[in-house]
C-alpha cells in the first residue's frame, strides 16, 4: 500500500508542476499583454505630447515669418533706414528693397540694395551671394528693347 502512496504522491507532485508552470506561464501572457498596453500608452502620450510641441513651434515661426514680412513692408519709414522711404522699392525676394539715392531730386546718385532682418535671422545662401556680388562690383546694366 506505501507503493501506491508514492506513486499517487509523485503524480500529485507532477500534477502541481505542471499546473505551477501552467499558471507561469498564463502569467507571462498576461504580464507580456499588459506591457505591451503600457508601451503603447506610453507611446501614445509621448506622441501627444511631440504633436502639441510641433504645433506650438509652428506658430512661434509663423508670427516669426508674420512679423518679419510686416517689419519689412515698415521698414523704410523707420529710424536709421538707409535710404529715403519714397526712393526704395520694395522687391522681396531675393533682397527686400533697392534704393534709388537722389531719385527725389532728379538724379540717382546711388543704388542701395537693401536686406531687412529681424531678430536673431541671417542671411540665405542666396543673400549673401548677392552682397558678394555686388560687393566685388559684378553688377551691371542692361538695356533690353522689344
């Protein structure tokens, strides 16, 4: 009789194994499922949180652009501009204005490029090309008739 004891003893330990590494296992499952939440969610407030960031630096550049087209469209009747307000125009692209010193008077005497800038930004590529150019006298005058 002790025989069939041990033997309902180590098929009762078997059984408990397998049932421990059963329940382990459905344990991993659940706790695997319940980080990947936790990762998505986290990922998803982080998502959030970058779009809401994006957002927020598109419009500081935005009223950056804003202000920066509305400094130069004033910029001839401020202080210190370097030329009379009704002797420049305004061109834009790829410099804000050239001046045409004397115009008023009848006679140019000087042609001002001018480039306005606001705050902390810098000459493009493209601008500075244009100072060097200018700066090392490669400008010149063309008549072109039709």
């Amino acid at each position: 009789m002790q025989g069939n004891v041990i033997v309902a003893g180590s098929e009762f330990f078997i059984l408990g194994v397998v049932v421990a590494f059963g329940i382990a296992a459905l344990a991993g499952v659940v706790l695997y499922r319940i980080g990947l939440r936790r990762g998505y969610l986290e990922a998803e407030a982080g998502h959030d949180q970058a779009l809401e960031e994006a957002r927020r630096d598109a419009i500081e550049r935005s009223r950056a652009v804003l202000s920066g087209q509305l400094s130069e469209q004033l910029a001839p009747y401020l202080p210190d501009f370097p030329a009379h307000p009704a002797e420049a125009r305004f061109i834009g692209k790829p410099v804000d204005f050239i001046a045409f010193a004397g115009l008023e008077k009848g006679e140019v005497e000087e042609i001002v490029f001018i480039e306005v800038k606001t705050g902390r930004s810098t000459l493009s590529p493209v601008e500075k090309s244009i100072r060097e150019a200018i700066v090392r006298g490669r400008v010149r005058w063309v008549e072109y008739r039709i």
